[in-house]
C-alpha cells in the first residue's frame, strides 16, 4: 500500500539487476525508482514496487549493474575537444617513431603553405626512437608550414623556426613569467617551449583557426565523457577563455539533450587578468566557481619539483631533452603561491592546485596551513592535484587541514615502467601515486583521467588504483592500492564532494538526481584484472536516458 503522503508513481523503477548504491548504509538495492528526475525509492524490491502506477516503465536489467554516473573530477573538455582534432602523435595509437615521423610528413605534404601543422601526445616515454625534438630538426619536415607538435603531458611544445617567427619570439624576446623559451648555450632559440604561459604565444593562431569547428568538437568531447559513464565533468578552465568558448559550453551543456553536467574551476591565471567565466544563469547542470593554479609540472618536462633530483638517464637527456641532476622547479615562489592562495580563498573559492614533486606537495601544505591559520574557512574543500610523490608523513596534516587530494593513478598504468626505472627509481616509484597511504590516514581522494593527458576511461582508473598494475603488467607499489569499493567512491561521490555537488549526484540515494550508468559487469564483482573491459550501456542525467549499445 502506498503511503497517504506518497502523491506520485515512478517514472521508472529499475530491477533486475546488480544496483551500487555508494550508499554506506545501504550498499546495495534490488530496485529504484525514479520521479521527475529525482531517485524517489531504492531498496527491497517489493518495497520500491509500491511506487509504480499505471503508466511506469519497469526496466529490467537482465543482469547488468546500475551504479550512480561516474563523475570526473579534473578534466580539461575545451582543450581536449582541440586536441582531438590535431594530428595524433601520441604512443597510446601509435607503434614506432618511424610512424609519428611520417605522420607529420604527410601532413606537411597535404597542407597548403603557410597553413598549420598541429600535432598532440608526441611521447619518448612511450615510444622510444622518438628524441627531444628541436625547431632545426622540425625545419626538415617544413621550412613553408609552421609546425607546433605538444608532448603528451602537455607542458612542453616543440616548434620550427617558422612558427617562431610567427609567433614574434626572438632569441632576444623576454621569458615570460612561469613558462619558458629554451635556448642553448649560445642563447639561440631551440624551439622548446615549456608551461602554458609560454605556450599560448606560439599557440594562438591554431586556437584561432579551430574557433569555426568550436561546437562540433566540444559535442565530440561531451559524447567522449558520456560514452565512458560520465554524468557529471569538473572543467578545469575555459581554455582560452577569451574566446567564445564558453558561450558554446553554455549552450551545449545546458541543451536538453545534453548527456553531463559540468563545474568549470577558474584558471587563477585568468582571474589574475580580470577574465572570468560568465556563465549567465548558473544552473544544476553547469556552473562555475573556485580557483585552479599549477605550482610545478610533469615528470616527462622535468619540472616536478623534487626534494632529490631526478635519475639521469638516455630517456630523461636524450629522449625528454631535461638537463642532469635536476630537481625540477616550482612555477613561482612559495611566497607567491602564499598570496595567491590567500587572495582566492578569501574570495571564498575553492583552491585547486597541481601539485606532483614531494617538495612541492609539502610546499602547498605549508602554504594551505598558513592561509588557513590566518584566515580560517569551514568546509573550504581545498583540493591537491595529481599527488605523484605526495609525501607520505604529510598526509595526515593535510587531512587536518581539510585538504583533499585528486590523484593522477592512469600514469603508473602507461608509465610505471619508465618512471620506476629510468625517472625516479624503484624507491619512489613504489610510493608514487600513495592513494592507498591516503585513504588510511584520512584523506578524501579521487580519481581523475585529465583528458586529453589521458584517454576518458574510467575503469581503467578504478583497475590501476585496485591492481596498481602498468600496462605491461608489472605491479608497482601494491601497497598503495584502493580496495574496489574505495576506488567507486573515488570515481563517483568523493568526486562529487570535491564538486560540491555531494548532496545532488555520486550516490544512489531517494532525493538525488537521477544521474546513473547502465554497466555490463559488476566493477565489484568482475576480476580486477578485467575491470577496464567493463562496458557503458547507457547513462541517465536527471532520469533522462542516453543509450551506447
Ligand atoms: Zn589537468
């Protein structure tokens, strides 16, 4: 019997099949029901049965799991949907350098003179006859095309001395703050570019190019995050947020058939400059806020900023092109980040700062606890980015402080072996990524792909975190692993928490949203070693459905 206060039938009442409700107290459900959007019942069968009417649709599972939509804590969907478009250079599609080198060739062939040769995800790491590249060698594949290629982790750029001239950087152009034009010895430019506010000198022509194609390829990136299970996205930035990007995130995200909903984080370096997002009326399904900073870089630029320095190895001098016994470097001073941080969080933003390097991790720390000391906040959700050598005695102070932490897990599984051997050694490779030191001292983690440095798979988190296993299927550091039901969590309501939007989607609970993902298998019941196989049937945003298979 339906209770006297109960004035609505479901929509929908799923059964049939595994539910994950991410709910402590109810970890699993036989049935859900959905009303308006909103999840109205979830439990016993019998018990969410008493909500269907006439005109429910009952959707039988047919053995297949219902979890809440994944949600993706740190991804970047403008400049992916840019990237995607460029020539793929990357090691995740192709074999050998001989491959990437004649890629770029022919795109010199075909292209009309002048026009642009943009390439993303170039990779020593991952191939290896690839070299450091140089504006000299670039030159032999086009002096009539300027040619501008990224490295995969995005932090460095290599360009030919067309671009440069281009671009108007000269060997006697000034550095400008937090990025880097490399020269030799000589003081010549060599065509290595590294940090984005370098970066976005040379780039801006080929941004300016892409604008025309603007919708297309970021409807290509939301169907990349809905495909994967996604419901839910935390943009990191507008990029570039001059131009009309996010008009065309606005539009798209708040289009009814729109599969995600998104929070878009500040770039500090825009706020910096007076540029916010504007986003209009700000909604449940897209809203911005919080303020995001880079305080060092990436392992394959040698900008972690370590507390002892790096191996020195072929891959790291002739593949990477990093100089020996470096111990990375911050992007500005501690003191600037001090002023910086406190600027924001006095605003009442939420921080999120990359932070890979032991040093710099601790630097951050130092900083978060000075800012808060001064000036404390409740609840401020304070995030740490990427966590590549978080130091482990650090952790419990950073959870004191209410910090939480995103962690990068995908670079164990595509660069284990590389990072074990020949960029940190086995000592710090075995405590890389600590998630599993972190959740038992307290810390709320996530998981994140940071598309486009990753591929959008977010099972593949969940099997990295689990089996701390490379994708050649050594395991490195197991200690570190999330047991399966951590490592949901971390893809799905600590992700949420970190968004501010714990109370609205992460959990399959009666008053959330109806944002879920249809799944193939079980992730909690399938071998770890098959999680990534797991497949996405079909996600729903506020109940609506959006099918895959
Ligand atoms: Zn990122």
């Amino acid at each position: 019997m339906r209770d006297a206060e109960r004035n609505e039938f479901a929509e929908t009442i799923f059964w049939g099949g595994d539910i994950i409700t991410v709910d402590d107290a109810n970890p699993t459900a036989e049935a859900l029901a959905v009303a308006n959007g909103k999840i109205v019942a979830v439990g016993d069968r019998e018990q969410v049965l008493e909500f269907k009417g006439p005109a429910t649709e009952t959707i039988d599972l047919q053995g297949k799991t219902l979890m809440p939509g994944l949600v993706e804590p740190h991804s970047h969907p403008v400049i992916s949907a840019l990237l995607y478009d460029w020539i793929d250079v990357s090691g995740f599609t192709n074999a050998s350098g001989a491959e990437v080198i004649e890629k770029l060739k022919q795109a010199a062939e075909r292209a009309k003179p002048g026009e642009w040769i943009a390439a993303f995800g170039y990779d020593p790491i991952l191939i290896r006859d690839l070299k450091a590249l140089s504006a000299d060698l670039l030159d032999e594949i086009s002096r009539r095309n300027p040619i501008f290629i990224m490295i995969q982790s995005m932090h460095t750029v290599y360009v030919n001395h067309l671009a440069l001239e281009i671009a108007g950087i000269t060997d006697d152009s000034p550095q400008p703050e937090g990025g880097i034009f490399v020269k030799d010895k000589s003081g010549r430019l060599t065509g290595m570019i590294i940090e984005q506010a370098a970066i976005a000198s040379v780039m801006m022509p080929i941004l300016l190019e892409s604008q025309a194609k603007g919708f297309d390829l970021i409807e290509r990136q939301i169907q990349r995050y809905a495909k994967a299970g996604y419901t839910t996205v935390g943009a990191m930035g507008v990029f570039p947020v001059f131009l009309n990007w996010q008009n065309i995130l606005r539009e798209l995200v708040e289009r009814d058939d729109c599969p995600i909903r998104m929070t878009i984080v500040e770039k500090a370096t825009d706020l910096e400059q007076g540029i916010t997002v504007d986003l209009g009326s700000a909604s449940d399904r897209l809203r911005s806020g919080g303020a995001k900073f880079w305080y060092d870089g990436s392992f394959g630029t040698g900008n972690v900023y370590l507390d002892k320095p790096y191996l020195n190895s072929r891959l790291m001098q002739q593949g990477l092109g990093i100089p020996e016994n470096t111990s990375g470097y911050p992007t500005m001073s501690k003191q600037k980040l001090k002023e910086l941080v406190r600027k924001y969080h006095d605003q009442g933003r939420q921080i999120v700062i990359h932070g890979q390097g032991d040093r710099a991790i601790r630097d951050m720390i130092d900083v978060y606890e000075a800012v808060l000391a001064e000036s404390p906040r409740q609840d401020h959700r304070h995030r740490i980015e990427h966590g590549g050598l978080f130091p482990i005695d650090q952790m419990e102070r950073a959870a004191r402080l209410g910090l939480t932490a995103s962690w990068h897990v995908d670079y164990i599984y595509y660069y284990g072996e590389a990072l074990r051997d020949e960029i940190i050694g086995s000592e710090r490779a075995r405590i890389s990524y600590p998630v599993g030191a972190a959740e038992k001292r307290g810390l709320l983690n996530s998981l994140h792909n940071d598309s486009p440095m990753y591929p959008v798979e977010p099972f593949r988190l969940i099997q990295t975190a689990v089996t701390r296993k490379t994708r050649n299927g050594e395991t490195i550091g197991e200690e570190q692993a999330l047991s399966v039901d951590e490592a949901i969590k971390a893809v799905t309501i600590n992700a949420a928490w970190q968004l501010f939007l714990e109370d609205k989607v992460g959990s399959l609970q009666v008053g959330k949203l109806a944002d879920m993902v249809v799944l193939s298998e079980n992730p909690r019941k399938i071998e770890p070693d098959r999680l990534d196989q797991i497949r996405v049937i079909e996600t729903y945003r506020d109940g609506r459905r959006f099918r895959f298979q």
